[in-house]
C-alpha cells in the first residue's frame, strides 16, 4: 500500500462527547465519514488510527464492521500514532482526516495524491479552505525525521513541525475552485450545535 486515508478518531471528546459515534439519522458519525471517504480513487486504503484505551475499542469494531483497517496508538501523540499505523501498513504518503469531519472531500484527497506524484512536496495544505473539507496530507518519510525532532509528546497542533521549521517542503493543495476558500464556514462536528446541523443536512 502506498496511499492511505488515515482516520484519526478517539471516544474521548470533552465538548460533545462520544461524538464519534453519535447517530445521525441510520448511521454512527463515524460510519458516515468511512462510507464518505470509500469514494476516493487514489487511496490504496483507509486507516483508522485511534488509541489503545479500553474506551475505544469500539470504534475497533466499527473499522472492522466497514472492512478497512485500524492502528491503535498513543493517545496524546498523533504523529508518533500515524507513524507507527504508516510503518504497519507500509504507507509512503498518507491524507489526514479527522473523525469530526463528516464532509471531508475525497476529491480533495485524490488531487493531494495526485500532487504527490507530480511535485516533490513533504508536506501539503490548503490555507483558508471550508474547515472539515480537508486536512493535510504527509509524506511518510517526512514524518519520520518529525519524531526524530518534535519536543512534545503533545502533538495536537502538529502542522507546525513541518511549516514552521524549514525542514520540509510544503505546498498548498492545488485545482481547488476559489468558492472552496471560505474562512468563515466550518463543518466538523465539535458541539451540540453542529450535530444539529449536520442531522438537519
């Protein structure tokens, strides 16, 4: 496997809890995320990447129950957690994609893989983008030299070890249409008030 989706996914969200497998409509917020990410063309597979907490063994048997894999890691560190499910799987290059975005975009996805193959990037982002429509996409090797020199093993606001510390080549996700640049719209599922937003869609 080359290209991977991974899913990063834990039980235990403080704001709106268990979000991940709250139900909307006939399906687990979870479910709807796989069934959504299913579409993309360039990913060799998907990987959801959750914790070794006794809590999330649900979401275990939820990656099972729609056929894809699960890496279960360390519950602070997110990179060291994405490294060691890329090693497992043999991943070279992976998109993000967190358990709260429900709308995440395969085609955004499939153009990041695209990009992968015609620039020499490490690490890809889209500035500015709908919040939930696309997160980052990694190169594995890139990653590896991340854990080497990360000072935290609170990784949550990781973008800035491959941004900010002119080790990496980074890009902006290209062919993306300018209506997509709104900084003012989110759609994750954070608090009650999205989950009522995303049942009424």
């Amino acid at each position: 496997m080359r290209n991977s989706i991974f899913i990063t996914a834990r039980t235990s969200s403080t704001r709106l809890p268990n979000k991940a497998i709250i139900k909307i409509k006939n399906k687990l917020a979870i479910e709807h995320l796989i069934d959504r990410l299913k579409y993309s063309k360039e990913a060799d597979s998907i990987v959801l990447c959750t914790t070794k907490l006794k809590k999330d063994d649900v979401l275990c048997e939820i990656a099972e129950k729609k056929n894809i894999n699960f890496f279960r890691g360390s519950v602070k560190d997110k990179l060291v957690r994405w490294y060691n499910a890329a090693e497992k799987y043999k991943v070279s290059q992976f998109v993000t994609a967190d358990g709260d975005d429900l709308f995440c975009e395969p085609s955004f996805i499939d153009k990041a893989f695209i990009q992968f193959k015609k620039d020499k990037v490490d690490f890809i982002q889209a500035s500015n983008i709908i919040a939930g429509t696309f997160s980052y996409a990694i190169k594995t090797n890139a990653l590896k030299k991340v854990c080497k020199i990360k000072d935290s093993n609170d990784t949550e606001f990781m973008w800035v070890y491959f941004t900010e510390t002119n080790l990496f080549k980074v890009a902006e996700l290209k062919g993306i249409s300018k209506k997509y640049y709104r900084n003012d719209i989110r759609m994750t599922l954070d608090y009650k008030e999205d989950l009522i937003f995303f049942k009424s869609l």
